[in-house]
C-alpha cells in the first residue's frame, strides 16, 4: 500500500530540509512541491506577490497526478508543500490511498528568522501571508516545529513508525 506523508505549513517552517533528512534515515521517496511550480508562478513569487488560488490549482493538481502514479506501488512518500487551505490538502489528497498531513508549526518571528537566513526564491514578506493565512483543520496532524532540526525529524520520524508500523 502506497503512503504519502505530507510536511506542510508556511515558508521557512523546514519542510524540505526535514523531508530530506527523514527520507534518507526511513528510505522514502521524497518530492519537492516547489519543484511543480510553473515559471511564471516562480517568478511571482520572487517579486514578492501572492500567489491567487487559481495561480495554484495547476500546481497542486500537477502534484497529485504525480503522486497517483505511486498508488498502485507498496512505496512510501514524503512531499514537502506548504498546503495552506483546506481546500488544497483536498486536491493534494484526491484519489490517494493513505494520506498524512504534518503541520510544522512554528511563530511568526522564527518564520521571519529563518526566511533571512535561507537562500530560497521566496521572500520574507509572502512568508507572513502564509502565516496569517494557513488554516488550521483537523486533517493536520500538529508537530511543534520552533525546535531544532534534529528534533522535530525524531518527533516525525516516530509518527511515521507508528502509521506505517517500522520497527
């Protein structure tokens, strides 16, 4: 049975650098959502503008159609995207066999720390919208994500085991 444990929240909460991390220590196929973005919606966000649902919902069903080609497959996956809405976990999850949502759960201001001291395309002033605009739902599974690096991976690590029953 396929898996897909998505690590989600706003720029800068250590989506990708987690998922890279646990998808070396659980052997897991990792995807990128930021890698599904389209030119233009890349070079929006690099002007510092928001991006609209329908600038997302290619994107977000360009992710699950990839995703579905794995649903036949006894693999397990972890995609770093930031999910925002409800309504987008929804799309992300369609057709699925057993989806996870990992909320990183983080304040603004480490959000702010972290944005400044990365080297990523998106800039600070979209990572307080993300904030302000992520919706909290019950589909989330909450991981405090204002520890290190190396916590919150174990804190994951170990939801992971207990889903997929790893020893």
């Amino acid at each position: 049975m396929a898996y897909y444990f998505f690590l989600v929240g706003p720029a800068g909460c250590g989506k990708s650098t987690i998922a890279k991390k646990i998808k070396k220590k659980l052997n897991l196929n990792f995807f990128e959502g930021d890698n599904f973005h389209s030119i233009k919606n890349i070079n929006k966000m690099k002007k510092g503008i928001k991006l609209t649902f329908n600038d997302r919902l290619p994107w977000l069903k360009k992710i699950n159609k990839k995703l579905k080609q794995y649903n036949h497959l006894d693999k397990k996956h972890i995609i770093a995207c930031s999910a925002l809405k409800k309504k987008y976990r929804n799309i992300l999850k369609k057709d699925l066999n057993c989806v996870f949502f990992l909320y990183l759960k983080c304040g603004k201001k480490e959000l702010l720390k972290r944005n400044f001291s990365r080297n990523h395309f998106f800039p600070s002033s979209l990572a307080v919208n993300q904030f302000i605009i992520f919706e909290n739902s019950k589909d989330l599974i909450q991981i405090n994500a204002k520890k290190s690096i190396h916590n919150v991976s174990k804190v994951i690590e170990k939801k992971i085991k207990n889903i997929i029953k790893i020893k």
